[in-house]
C-alpha cells in the first residue's frame, strides 16, 4: 500500500512539473483588435515582469509612424497623446519635448531587434492593454 502511494505521489509530483514547465514555454502573443501579431524574426520578451514586443511589429500593428535615428539610437512617434521619444537603454521617454516619462523597463536591442515594453506603447496610443496570464497573452484594444 504504501509502495502504491508513493508511485502515485511521484506521478502527481511530475505531472504539476511537466504542466509548469509547458506554461513557462508557452510563446507571448499580442493581440491588437482581434487580429494576432506576428513577429517574424523575434518573439515578444518578459524582462522584469514587463513585456518588450519588436518595436516595428508593433507600430505597425497599431498604425503609427516610427523614425529610427541609428546614431543616437533614438526612436520617435506621434500618438494621440503627442509626440514621445526613446532612447535605448533609457528609462526616460520625452513627451512633446517638455515632459518626462519614466518607463519600468528601458526600451533594448535584443538579437538585432529593438524592443519596447507594449504596454506603455498601446496605452500611449490611447487603447487598452490587457495581460492574460493564463495563455501569455497581450490583448490591445484601440476601440
């Protein structure tokens, strides 16, 4: 008897592993209006319990313009809530160049790729970003 309940003790043990292990390998999605965002060469990240997503993956999903400046490794936009400018490796967003957001994570440069923290992004925008933690899923709304 107690031989049975040790097995099925080891069986239950691996199986809350095993089903751990296969949500922490579950790919991050963004969804922007019903519609998945793909991002081809670099997947969306969680650094600091923050979501960076490919900087033209999604700017474009959202429709907005993007100038890259290489040399000072800057990036601008324009949203409904006014112009805002990055800086990689900065925490610091510059707002109609007369205000400063402090962002938790810095926008960065992972495999070749800039990345920026989504939901800041969407919420600049003036959509919603919802977190789905059951599925790793980024849900943006801009209706």
């Amino acid at each position: 008897m107690k031989r049975i309940l040790l097995i099925f003790c080891s069986i239950l043990i691996l199986c809350c592993f095993s089903a751990y292990a296969e949500q922490d390998d579950m790919p991050i999605m963004v969804i922007v209006n019903g519609e998945q965002v793909v991002f081809p060469d670099q997947q969306p990240v969680i650094i600091k319990d923050r979501t960076l997503v490919p900087m033209r993956g999604i700017f474009d999903a959202l429709n907005l313009p993007l100038r890259w400046l290489e040399d000072p490794q800057m990036i601008k936009t324009k949203t409904a809530q006014g112009d805002l400018t990055f800086r990689i490796g900065s925490r610091m967003v510059n707002k109609n160049s007369n205000q400063v957001i402090m962002l938790e994570v810095a926008p960065q440069i992972i495999n070749n790729r800039t990345m920026v923290p989504v939901r800041f992004i969407a919420e600049s925008t003036g959509a919603t970003a919802e977190w789905i933690e059951s599925t790793k899923t980024v849900e943006i709304s801009t209706k």
